[in-house]
C-alpha cells in the first residue's frame, strides 16, 4: 500500500512521497523548559517516536530535529502574558539558565523512561539567536513586517495564505471574531492576528536575556524559532512538521506565515497533529478536561511511577488509541494497561523459557537498520502475514492499535515455534517501543531467583497465592484453560507474575 498519512493541510489522508528518494526530513515541535512535562505533554513525543521508529521500519532514512524553547514563549501564545522563563526563574530565585537546563534534563529524563529514541538532532533556542535574525532580515526585506512600540510585528495580510492550515478566516479576525482564542488587545498591532518577530526592551524591561539586533537590543519572538531552527538543519522545503493540536491555529499558522514569507515558496509538505490527553470526568464519562499546566490538573510521569505504574504502562496506555483522537485518561484505563501488558510479559516470558535465554537476550540487544525488521524474507508463512498486517497498520497513518493487536495474536499462536513467535515479536516491538524481549528476560530471571530462594518466605499472601498459581496449574491440565486464564487474570491484578518454567509456575510480584 505504502506509507499514508493525515496531513492537517487540507484535512485528508495522503500518499507519503518525499521529497528525497528514500530520505525523511521531519522536525516536531519540542518542550519550552520552564515546567516539568506533563503526561498530556508527553503523548506528543510518543507520537513522534512513533513516527521516527516507522519510518526506519518502512526502509527510510531519515533526520528528526526537535527544539528546546529556552527563551521567548509568553505564558499566552498570541503575545500575552509573562514570559514563562522568567515567571518560573523568578519563582525558583534562580536564573533562567537553571531553570533550563534543570527542566531539560528532566525532561530527557521523561523520555528515557518512556524508551523513546533521542531526535538525530536536539537544539536549543538560545544556541541559534543569530539564525533567528538572519531570517526576520529576510521576511522584513519582503514587506511583511512593521515596526511598532519598540517591537517588530509580522503583518499577516501581506501573506495571501495565512491560515489555511487552521482554515481561518483573516477578514473575521480582522473583525475580531476569529474562530480561534488568539484575538489579543494590543495597541500597536495593526491586526489582531499579528504577531511578533522581535521583542525589545519596550515591553519587558526586565527581560533575562536580550541580544543586540537591527531593530534594538531585545529578544526572539515563540514562533520564529521553530522556522530559523528547522531550516538549518533541513532545508528551507522539507516533508513532515508535527505537534499538538493546540499548535495548529497559532503556533503553525505564524510558523508557515514567517517562513514562506521569507522565501516565497512552500516549506513543509505534511503537517501531522496529535490529539489532546483529557482527564475523564469519570470511569463511564467520555467527558473530560484537557490537562493543562496553566490550569494546575497536570500529573508527571513520575506522579504514574510513584503510585507503582512503570513509564511503558503508560506507553502502551497511548499505543492503544490513534494518535489523531482524544484519550481520556483515568485510573481504572491506567490499570487496565498495567494488566494488560502484564499479561502480555507473562505470556511472552514463557516463550523466552522455551526458546533460550541466549536467544531472546540476542534479540532483546539488536539494533534494525532500515527496512531489515520489515524483511520478511526467509520467514514462515505465519509470521510473514502478521508482519504485512503489522505494516498495513503502520502505513494507515500509524494505527497503533491495529499494530498492537498483531503483536497480541501472534503470542499466542501455538502453531508457530517459540523462536520464530519471539523474532516477530522482536521486529514488531522495534516500532511500538516496549522493550517487550528485555522486560520478559527479566521476568524470566525474577521467577528463577525466586525458585532458587526457596520461595516467599515472608510474604503474608503466599500460601494463598501458592494455592491459586496450583489451581491454575491443574485446570490447565484438565484444559479447562477459561478457568486457568481467569486465575491468570486475578493474580495480573493483583501485581502477581505468573512464569511457567521447566520445573513448574514460579510466581513473583511485578
């Protein structure tokens, strides 16, 4: 089939042709470092390791570049509010360079976690002021900008295009009733819908950083950035931009508005969104509200890790929906992705048992090039159709949870060999992330030193677990296997590991 996408430009599924045979130049959107990333703010990033990992799947090369706003984001994204740099600065009596790279270095952190492969380039705003300059040069050396209050403003009815991206309407936000919340008092603009290029002392006299420039001693605007940073590192035409929803009607808008009003032709091909994280009003409500710093209703990855769910609990938790619809996040969906992958690893552990663990630790360390996890040459005729299903689904604008069903089928295929299941399984997780192999080896080595220990000595729950791991050991072998699977299910929620070994079912707590 090849490689669709939903391209947000023009709002429908597209064939995927890059510009360059063979190569992806992608840039999505990355954190403004003045808050710790929230889990909402966190589904971007899977998305796009999501994005990067199947394109190397689907035999691309390619170069993912992301930013670090560490300068220039106002608490409103349409020129509003305090910078959140300095407010955070301010509040921590730090300076705003602290509280950069603290928050950076959190952030990594998060994604570390989360097992999502670092972009092929990472690059700070503050590290690329003068490209910043050099292309506000550009754009007012074709007639978009003017100055006002000290301030340099892009004037967005010069670009003929402006907000076909968001499908906005410039002469209702000339108007002052625009179908986006941008429309932001401010004397100097001469439509509501403009933005600013270049900040100076005029209006924050106390700003941390500034720099000298043609139009005054001061600071980049948000959005320029993005533009500045993404043509140097991938050409000022290239094929994939990403980020939050949220970023369509502002953020993006004035993104492409800038760019192409500096050079006078189109910069990106796709423009791909993901969809809000909302917090469920309750367990039955698909109702909820947008997780928000601003708002305060925000939890860390951490706030998941300390009430004993692991990063890739939550992974999966995302991998289950789209990326283009709203998650509703609650406790009950968190612990059916806890359970669920739980059983998954149990499942999986057993075939490492049988298999070998030399075996499974050889995948469980491999590294595919382009295309070689796709290569189904040499394979059985089973794992070659679950391996085309997995890539339709990839190639379907990255339909994960039709990717995550393959991986679920294929686990309890009895007619495959072990080895061959724990291959698939390996090629497939190269895209999903979930360090399945490696986590399932660790299992495998959990039950083992539990055997070894002689047991649970201590546990106030072992001889009733003891007797529920033996009840479900002699249904299997009446084959009443609904009843064994439901005693497997009650011990996975009750954070109990069932590994089924050469010596019998050793049991341990996740």
């Amino acid at each position: 089939m090849g490689l669709r996408l939903y391209n947000t430009m023009g709002r429908e599924m597209q064939d995927f042709v890059p510009i360059t045979p063979g190569f992806v130049g992608f840039y999505g959107c990355g954190p403004t470092v003045y808050n710790y990333a929230h889990i909402g703010n966190l589904r971007a990033y899977i998305f796009l390791d999501t994005l990067d990992r199947t394109l190397t799947y689907l035999g691309f090369d390619k170069k993912h570049v992301m930013n670090i706003t560490d300068i220039g984001h106002l608490t409103g994204d349409a020129d509003a509010g305090e910078d959140k740099m300095l407010k955070t600065a301010k509040e921590r009596h730090e300076s705003v360079m602290e509280v950069a790279r603290f928050y950076t270095d959190a952030f990594f952190k998060d994604l570390d976690a989360l097992n999502i492969i670092r972009p092929d380039v990472v690059c700070k705003a503050t590290e690329h002021v003068q490209e910043m300059i050099d292309l506000i040069k550009r754009i007012e050396a074709n007639g978009h900008t003017y100055m006002a209050g000290g301030n340099l403003y892009y004037d967005v009815t010069t670009y003929d295009h402006y907000g076909d991206l968001a499908g906005l309407n410039l002469d209702e936000l000339k108007a002052g009733a625009g179908k986006r919340d941008v429309v932001v008092i401010d004397g100097n603009k001469r439509n509501p819908a403009d933005f600013v290029l270049w900040f100076t002392k005029s209006k924050f006299e106390d700003q941390a950083l500034t720099w000298d420039s043609p139009w005054g001693r001061g600071y980049p605007g948000w959005h320029i950035e993005c533009s500045a940073m993404s043509m140097k590192y991938l050409g000022e035409h290239f094929d994939i931009h990403t980020g939050g929803i949220d970023h369509v009607p502002i953020h993006h808008t004035n993104e492409i508005a800038q760019s192409e009003g500096a050079t006078g032709k189109k910069w990106v091909n796709y423009w791909l969104h993901n969809e809000f994280l909302v917090i469920a009003k309750d367990r039955n409500s698909s109702g909820g509200e947008k997780m928000s710093k601003s708002s305060g209703n925000f939890l860390r990855l951490q706030s998941l890790i300390d009430k004993g769910y692991n990063a890739l609990d939550y992974r999966l938790f995302l991998l289950g929906s789209h990326y283009r619809k709203q998650v509703y996040f609650s406790w009950e969906a968190m612990d059916g992705a806890k359970n669920g992958r739980a059983a998954l690893l149990q499942r999986i552990s057993k075939l490492v048992s049988t298999a070998g663990k030399d075996f499974a630790q050889t995948l469980a360390d491999k590294k595919y090039g382009r295309g070689e996890a796709a290569n189904v040459e040499g394979l059985s005729d089973s794992a070659k159709k679950y391996l085309e299903d997995f890539r339709a689904a990839l190639e379907n604008d990255l339909l994960t949870p039709v990717a995550l069903s393959c991986v679920q089928k294929v686990v309890k295929d009895s007619a495959m060999e072990p080895k061959e299941i724990l291959d698939t399984v390996s090629r497939m997780d190269s895209v999903l992330g979930l360090a399945l192999i490696k986590n399932a080896l660790e299992l495998v080595d959990s039950a083992v030193q539990v055997s070894q220990s002689g047991g649970h000595d201590g546990d106030p729950e072992a001889a009733e677990i003891d007797a529920l791991v033996e009840k479900r050991t002699q249904a299997k072998k009446s084959k009443d296997f609904a009843l064994a699977d439901q005693i497997r299910d009650e011990l996975t929620a009750r954070g109990i590991i069932v590994t089924d070994t050469a010596n019998g079912p050793v049991w341990s707590r996740k």
